[in-house]
C-alpha cells in the first residue's frame, strides 16, 4: 500500500507534519508489506498522484479540495489532516497521527462517497470553454466592478428567476458549509443528495435560497450584460464569463472517497470547529 502525503507547501508547519507523517508510516511498516510514503508539495504531486493508493492532505480545507480535484483523477480515497482554521474536510487534527496512521494500514476505514458537479461553460456558439469537477461549489459572480449583475436561472430546464445580485452559488451538500452558508443558504446533513442554489447580495426580498434535487441540472446566465463576471470552481479554478455565454452545474456520476475513522456527529463537528476558529480569531485580534 502506497500513502501519498500531499502538503499546503506556503506553511511551514504543513511541511514539517507532513514529513512526521511520512516518518509514522515508517514506524507502524513493520514488514516490508506494510505502508510507505510519498510526500510531495501541492503543485508538484503528479508523481505521487499517479502512484498512491491513498491520499492523506496536510493543511485546511482549501488544501483538501485542491487535492480531491487530482484523487478524483483516479478515483482516490482522501483523508485530511487539519492544519487550517476551520477543517469541516479534515476529519483529523494533528495532535497525535500514529492511530490514523495504524487504521489506515490496515484498512480499518469506511469511505464516505460525495457527489462532485460538473461545471460546464459554453460560448454564444456551444463552444466549451470550461469543463471541471466541483466538490464543494460553482460560483457565478462579478469581479471588482461595483454594479449589479443580473443572472438568470433555470433548474432542470425551467426558468426560476432573473436575480439582481452580486452572484449564484451552486453547492453540493459538502459545499453547503461554505460560501452558500456565508450567504444565507441552509446547512446540508451530509447524506442528502441535494443541490443548493444560493443568490448572493440579492436586490429583492425574493432571493431566496432554492434546495433542489441532486439530479438536477441548473443553469446560469446573464440577463443583462456585465464586463467582469467570473465562474469559480471550489474557489481555485475560475474563467471569464463572457457575453452569451451558458454555465451549466450538472449531476455527474463521479463523487469523491473521502476517508471516516469513527465518522463524528456532523453537527458536533460543525459546532466544535466553528467554537474553535472564533477561539482562534480572538486571540488574533488580541494581539
């Protein structure tokens, strides 16, 4: 069995533990059978990528999705350790790694699949210029320009509304934790197989947050012209959006293996993290 340790390689401390990692796999090998390792930087995996059997990430949610995105490649199972402030991904902190480690060899796990969106967007012509894979979101919204965007959206091919805003978040149930969250949309128990389409600064009362079936497709649009609009995709993949051009959020039939040891109480998890990251911003602004 391959483990492939893949670290946020801006922190100092994601590096040292993902070396620590490296050298527990070492520890609990015992036969030359057993585990090893493969550690490298986020930007330089494709080796260990292409090897691994597992994926460990060192850093925050940020990190785990950049590295879902390359297991997703490969149909991976990914497990997080939690570097970063919130970690709703990381299912473990880094206290003591050696009995995740040991569960890890042994197989001693159960795989929790997540339903991943594929974003597509096409020119006025059915031109693709974008086609990706979003575990947490895909998000329609305007750059530095001030004005309103309008958008049009449509959910499993019938018109919803126009919305004056400042953009749509399309979440999956694991992205509804996130920027759909921050903008007034609902917390999704893992489990549900729904979409959650979330209108961000809407202008009207009427923009309302839209729950809709895993299986739909949902549709995004300009209503009216506007010259600096972007799609993003789990935050870390984006694209201009252009005049007449379509962005598509389909329900694919891949999802992304995420490793459980002793799954928690989602909602423990979420209260306990979000106590400890409103811990962690007070003492910054402490000092």
């Amino acid at each position: 069995m391959i483990i492939g340790i893949v670290y946020d390689e801006h922190k100092n401390e994601c590096i040292e533990y993902a070396q620590l990692l490296a050298r527990t796999v070492d520890k609990v090998r015992g036969t030359e059978s057993g585990p090893c390792a493969l550690v490298a930087g986020l930007s330089d995996c494709g080796d260990v990528i292409s090897r691994a059997d597992l994926l460990i990430s060192v850093g925050g949610d940020g990190t785990f999705l950049r590295t879902a995105a390359k297991a997703l490649e490969r149909d991976l199972p990914i497990c997080g350790f939690n570097l970063g402030n919130l970690g709703l991904l990381t299912e473990f902190e880094h206290d003591d790694p050696e009995p995740v480690i040991r569960r890890l060899a042994k197989g001693d796990y159960v795989i929790e699949e997540r339903r991943v969106l594929r974003v597509l967007v096409t020119d006025a012509e059915g031109g693709v210029k974008f086609d990706e894979y979003a575990l947490n979101d895909c998000v329609l919204e305007r750059g530095t320009l001030a004005r309103l965007a309008y958008v049009t959206v449509c959910i499993g091919g019938a018109f919803v509304d126009n919305y004056p805003c400042n953009g749509i978040v399309v979440a999956t149930q694991t992205g509804s934790t996130a920027y759909s969250m921050s903008s007034g949309g609902p917390i999704v128990e893992p489990g549900n197989d729904v979409i959650v389409v979330t209108p961000v600064c809407a202008h009207f009362t009427d923009g309302r947050p839209i729950v809709a079936g895993g299986g739909s497709e949902v549709k995004l649009s300009m209503c009216l012209e506007h010259d600096s609009m972007f799609v993003s995709v789990d935050g870390h993949k984006n694209i201009r959006f252009e005049k007449g051009y379509v962005c598509r959020c389909l329900p694919s039939g891949r999802s992304v293996k995420i490793v459980r040891i002793d799954p928690p109480n989602f909602y423990e998890v979420l209260r306990r993290k979000a106590e400890g990251r409103r811990r962690k911003l007070a003492g910054a602004g402490r000092d």
